[in-house]
C-alpha cells in the first residue's frame, strides 16, 4: 500500500487532521486519528445517486441501499445490522442525488469487524442477492414511499418542486426515492449490473475516524479490501449544468388534504463548494434560519399569518444547489398575503444587505454547526467522504470554516440579489381540501410533515 500525505486544518478546525490512502485497487481511504473517547466511525461512500440513473430506472440507488444490509456471502440475512449492534455499534446507510453512504460507529475493540463487513459486502453482495431478497426490499422501498411522500401532508412537495427546477431529462429532475412503476420494473439483472458498475473500490472512499492506530487499521483494510476487484464500466453522470436563473416563475397550485395553506419554493443557487454558495448559505441562514431571521420575525412574530417560516439550503456539487423556502399559513391566511411579505423581505434584503449584527450572527450560527459536525468522528467520517468523493479533496472538510468565516456581506447582498428573486423560483402552493382550513387544532402537526421534503 503506499503511504499515504498528512494535511493539517488552519484555524477554525481545532487542529484536525487526515491522512490519505490509495489501494491498488483503486479504493481511497482517508484516516483522522481522535483518541478523546474510545470508538471508532467507518464511513464509505460509493459515488452513485440518482443523478446517475437512466429514465425507468429510477430508484435503484436508494434500493441498493436497502439490499446492502439483506446479507452478502458470509452474512446472512439481518446478520450485518446483528453483529454491529451486538458488538455495541450503531449503523445505517443513506441515498442522496449524488451519493450512496454506509456508516457504523464502534467501540475502538470492535473495528475490525465493521471493516471486515463493509467489505464483505462490497466484494461479496451479488453472491447473497436473489429473487427474494430483492422482492423483499422492493416492497419495503415501495412502503417507505407511501409512507414518507405519497402518504403524508406535503410529502411530495420536495419532488414536485425538485421536478419544477430541473426540466425533463435532467439527472436531478427525479429524487432518490424513485417512482412506484420504475421500483416494480427493475430486474435482478438490473440490480446485479448496477452493483458491479458502481460497488466497486475505484468508485468508493473509506473514511475511518476516532480512537485508531493508523497503521493497524491500513493493514485491516488492505487485508479485507485489498483483493476486490475493481470495475471499469462506470460512466461519468450526465451533464447537471443549468443557466443561473430559471427564467420565470413555475407555479403548481396543490389542492389535497394538508392542515393548512402553505407556500413553498426552490430557487436556483450556486454549486456547492463555491463561495458564492458559502454565501447564499449565510443569506439564507439570515433571511430563515431560525427564530431570530427575518421571516420568522415578520411572519411569525410581527404580522402573526404564519405558524412556521423557514429557508434552507439544499447544497449539490453536479446541479445548482436549491434554495428551499417554506411557509405554514396561520389560520384561514391567503397565501398572496404571505407571498408578497416574503417578496418584500427578499426585495429589501437584496437592496440593503445583511446588517454587521445579522452576519456576525449568521456565521456564528454556521460555524458552530460545522464544528459541532467535525467534533463527532461519524460527522468527520462522513465529511472527510464527502469533500473526497465530490470535489477530490478531503481536507477541504477541515477548512470550511475558514471560507464560511471569509465571506464579506457585500458577496451576501450580491448573491441575493442576483438569485433570490420571483423569476427564478419554482413555488408550490397548497390549498387543502375537504377539511377545515382554519381548524386550530391542526397547527400542531404541521411541522412533523417537514421532514418528509428532507434529503
């Protein structure tokens, strides 16, 4: 195996470091030692999402997902989710527009074992993958759409507007989760052609973070990944680029059983990892990133014709990244009374820019959310795969601070006003039917249904 280069993070990171690793196989590995608490994270991201599905066969990332944990040659069954969480670890894996991950947090003793199961799988799944087992997790990827999107008040609002703000034939116009009749189309020749393009090393990175000897836990990955084969037939993902404005505004009025009126938006930002997207992140973060931003404060607090108002940043590296803005009307509001305060907070925003307090604030509040990430080893894992696998480069994970903390409030305001406008956003508005929507005894569930837009 060759060794490997160590990078230090610069102020902001607490000092943390990683080194870097390749196999001859082509698997990347990256290692960041953090002897404060005995355990251990494994993360490994494989670099397939939605984004690289062709039209009907969406949804066999997020399938693929599933039947990783339903047994490979030497682990039948439920025994990987068994032998983690009996040695005292937890797990779990996720599918997003651009990634597939799978992750476990160990007791330090235990690692070995956790290595030794990744790779089982990676090197071993199709020998376990039959009839069965993918009838099996097909069904149980068709409930989890029923009962997160199809099944539950604006759950198909992020696919809806995801769909709005990519056009046809995009590769992030379908979400991960795919579409009930692509899910029942898919063979298992599918599935076993799709594992071996894209589960293979040269298509993944291994992340291994916390209380670790890097020497001993290099010569594990090399004694159970090391002889995987790896595979050529991947293709790059289809082109993601967009023109930086929509256009005009895309609209879909949603007549359906929800407990309130609510406006919802995506408006079309810069690609993550550049500080044009640091910067609408911080805009965002002013403008509804809690309860002391703007639109809470006029919404919510002031003008009282609202019970939630949020603004959120959706960061994507091969498409524009989205900005997503969501408001719950309060009582029996229209929603034209809601859209133009929103527009008069945008517009005023764009004009004046962040005052010294509001971006003192909002980077104080992004700072922390980064650091309280790296201090975990599982979020370090995860952003040491992340930064390698979407932008090449792992130690860019240690110095996100800094670049959050670079941002001036004139690129704030300019970014604002360059994209947080009417013409380029796709809205969603819902109107609910059948049931009272002015009943007061339906605002409490309203923010449970939020998560079902979260990806």
């Amino acid at each position: 195996m060759p060794m490997g280069h160590t990078a230090t993070a610069q102020a902001g990171s607490g000092g943390l470091t990683a080194t870097e690793h390749r196999l001859a196989n082509g698997l990347r590995v990256v290692l960041s030692e953090d002897h404060l608490t005995p355990v251990a994270a494994v993360c490994l991201w494989y670099d397939v999402g939605s984004r690289h599905e062709v039209k009907g066969r969406t949804g066999l990332a997020h399938l693929f997902e599933h039947l990783m944990f339903q047994g490979s040659k030497q682990v039948s069954g439920n025994g990987h989710f068994e032998l983690v969480q009996g040695a005292g670890g937890s797990l779990n894996g996720t599918t997003s527009f651009e990634r597939t991950n799978y992750f476990e947090t160990m007791p330090t003793h235990q690692l070995e074992l956790a290595l030794w199961l990744e790779a089982d799988r990676m090197g071993s799944l199709l020998a376990a993958l039959d009839e069965e087992s993918m009838e099996n997790q097909r069904d149980v990827v068709k409930n989890e759409r029923r009962q997160r999107y199809d099944n539950v008040p604006y759950g198909t609002a992020f696919e809806r507007l995801t769909a709005l703000s990519y056009p046809e034939g995009h590769p992030y116009h379908h979400t991960p989760i795919g579409s009930m009749a692509d899910l029942d189309a898919a063979t298992l020749d599918d599935a076993r052609a799709f594992f071996r393009t894209y589960y293979a090393p040269n298509n993944a990175v291994l992340s291994v973070v916390g209380d670790i000897d890097s020497a001993r836990t290099l010569a594990w990955i090399e004694k159970y990944f090391g002889s995987i084969s790896s595979h050529d037939g991947k293709q790059p993902p289809r082109d993601g680029s967009l023109p930086e404005n929509i256009g005009r505004e895309l609209r879909e009025v949603i007549e359906e059983e929800v407990p309130a009126r609510a406006l919802m938006a995506a408006y079309r930002l810069p690609h993550d990892g550049t500080r044009e997207c640091d910067a609408v992140d911080i805009a965002l973060t002013i403008l509804g990133g809690g309860e002391s931003s703007r639109l809470h404060n006029r919404l919510v607090r002031r003008d009282q014709t609202a019970v939630a108002a949020g603004f959120g940043l959706l960061r994507l590296a091969g498409a524009p990244s989205l900005g997503w803005l969501d408001v719950k009307t309060s009582g029996g509001v229209e929603v034209p009374q809601i859209e133009s305060a929103v527009d008069e907070e945008l517009a005023r925003f764009a004009e004046e820019g962040p005052t010294p307090e509001e971006m003192e604030r909002a980077q104080a509040q992004l700072e922390r959310e980064w650091l309280d990430r790296l201090s975990t080893v599982a979020g370090r894992a995860d952003e040491l795969c992340r930064y390698a696998v979407l932008f090449g480069d792992p130690q860019l994970a240690l110095t996100a601070v800094d670049r959050v903390l670079g941002v001036t409030a004139d690129e704030v305001r300019a970014i604002a006003k360059a994209r947080l406008r009417p013409d380029n956003r796709a809205v969603l508005v819902y109107e609910p039917v059948s049931a009272d929507p002015q009943a007061e005894s339906a605002q409490d569930d309203q923010t449970d249904a939020e998560d079902g837009a979260d990806q």
